[in-house]
C-alpha cells in the first residue's frame, strides 16, 4: 500500500481528487488532507507519507516553498497545478510528476503506476534542487537538467548535449566525452524545455545544439556537421529557422 497525503488549498479540488483515488487506485492510503504548505510540512514529519499529492499554488506557502523547506525528502511527490505553463516546464525540467487540474483519471493512473514501479531515489533531492534552480533563473539559461531514463534518472549539463536522436517514444542523446543516453521522453517534449536559443529541430529526428555546429553545406534543407564529425541532415522547412538561429547565436559569442 502507498501512504498518501493531498495538500491543496482548494476544497473542491482535494474533494474531486479524493473519489477518483479511492475509486481508481485501490494500492493508496489516504493519510490525510491539508490546506496549505504549512500544514503539509507538519503532516509530513508525522505521517512520514509515501507518496504526496501537491498543489503548486497556495497562500502562506506555496508548494515549491514547502519542499524546499525539508532537509531530506523520502517520499515521492505529484504536483497538482492548474495550467501554468512555466510552473509545467519547471516540473518536467526536474522529471518530476505533475497532473494538471481538472485531473484527468489515466493521467492519474498512469502517474501513481510510475511510483509503484520506482523506488524513492536517493538522488530525488537533485530534482528538487534543479527545480528551485530553473525557477530562480526565470530569465536565463538553466546550466543542468533531469532526464528520465529506464532505471531513473540522470541529471546532465546541458553544455554537454551535442544533439537528440529520436527514437519513436524515447530519444537517444549523444553527449560530449561519454556515451548516448536514451531517455524515456520524446523529442518533442525535449523541444519544449531545451532553451530555444541554443537548440533548434533541425529535423523530424534530430534536435541540435547549435553551439556545436561548425560548418554548413548547402542543399536543399542542407546537412550541418558537428565538432566531432557527426553529420546531420536539415529539413528544408526547417532550413531558414536555423540558419538565423546561428546567426543570432554567433552575434552573442
């Protein structure tokens, strides 16, 4: 059984998710249910809960806050959130879970599934502080990122992603001085949180950092070629992005 307590703020939304627990995810144990982070904190060192289901936004503390409020986290956590894009990109920057409201029934299982079949990492306080760290720098280009993976997940500086390979649902990334690492995302969803000014889709298969590119050839979407020799074709829808995305980035260096 898993150990569950819900913080939320929002009755309404405790209530709803609640039913569809007790009525979908018969492995759950619901401990408790808290209005706010400061209460959540207190529940947390009593109830010493698997598993907790977190609201993103709440007065007094919002969720974020909270974590980073605890000195060691040995549960797992679900972030609950209406649609907020930038709190989104956060959570998946970190390969954390989220649910966004009005919960939705599979995502809820599909997510309390992936507890089940992980352990508590001892390395899961990296993904809270990656994600305090993306949201700190609001405006610039985050240096780490978390990457979900069969057995976990890795946490990789993105300076040394060369590029992203997609492999149907999982991606492959090849990195600078060690080998490729495929990850259980897809490309698309790497698109969305990889810093646009650095990585451009430069094909249905491949995401590049640009900042590796040294040379181009002309064709009809043309091929770049890498630092370390690796040549990559361009689709020609994709041509003109990428020829002014080099551009800017050149102007900067």
């Amino acid at each position: 059984m898993i150990r569950t307590i819900l913080i939320d703020d929002e009755r309404n939304s405790r209530e709803s998710l609640r039913k569809k627990i007790l009525q979908y995810c018969p492995e759950i144990v619901i401990q408790g249910e808290y209005a706010n982070g400061l209460e959540g904190l207190d529940a947390i060192g009593k109830e010493t809960p698997d598993l907790v289901f977190l609201d993103i936004e709440m007065p007094l503390m919002n969720g974020f806050s909270m974590l980073s409020e605890l000195p060691v986290r040995g549960f797992d956590v679900i972030f609950t959130t209406a649609f907020n894009q930038y709190a989104i990109d956060a959570i998946r920057f970190s390969a954390l879970d989220y649910l966004v409201k009005p919960v939705d029934v599979q995502d809820l299982v599909a997510a309390v599934k992936r507890v089940k079949e992980k352990s508590v990492n001892s390395n899961a306080f990296s993904q809270l502080e990656l994600l305090q760290q993306f949201i700190g720098q609001k405006n610039s280009v985050p240096e780490k990122i978390a990457v979900a993976t069969s057995n976990g997940f890795e946490i990789l500086e993105i300076r040394n992603m060369l590029f992203l390979e997609a492999e149907g649902n999982y991606t492959r990334i090849h990195l600078v001085n060690a080998k490729p690492l495929v990850a259980s995302k897809t490309l698309k969803e790497f698109e969305e949180i990889l810093p646009s000014s650095v990585f451009c889709r430069i094909h249905n298969a491949s995401l590049v950092n640009i900042s590796f590119i040294v040379k181009y050839n002309k064709g009809e979407g043309g091929q770049v070629v890498l630092t370390n020799g690796t040549v990559l074709d361009v689709a020609r829808r994709r041509k003109d992005e990428l020829l002014q995305l080099i551009a800017s980035f050149a102007k900067k260096v």
